[in-house]
C-alpha cells in the first residue's frame, strides 16, 4: 500500500511541476535547468508531508 501511495505523490508532484514550469523554460532568459530540479523536490517534500497529516483510510471488508 505504501508504494502505491508513494507512486501516487510521485506522478502528482510530476504534474504540478510540469503545470508550474510550463512556459517557464526554454526561451531567451528563462530560468536554468537546475531549477526545474529545485522545484521538483520543494513539491515532493511538500507532498509528502502533506501526506503524512492525513488519516489512514480503513480497507472496505467483504
């Protein structure tokens, strides 16, 4: 369960990232590659431990 949930957070913080530097990079004076990389871990983190402060879902039983 928890891979899955980390799989999870990693594509969400592959989305914002991508939604966040769309624009952002590529042109005449953009920002530098690195920062594709700084942002991209301040979202993990950022997801991560929101992650963390949610309750645990409980498995519907059958």
């Amino acid at each position: 369960m928890a891979g899955e949930i980390d799989r999870a957070l990693f594509d969400k913080a592959i989305e914002v990232t991508a939604t966040a530097l769309r624009g952002a990079m590529g042109g005449e004076g953009s920002q530098p590659p690195a920062y594709a990389a700084e942002l991209f871990r301040e979202i993990w983190e950022a997801l991560k431990a929101g992650a963390q402060d949610l309750p645990d879902r409980t498995r519907a039983g059958f």
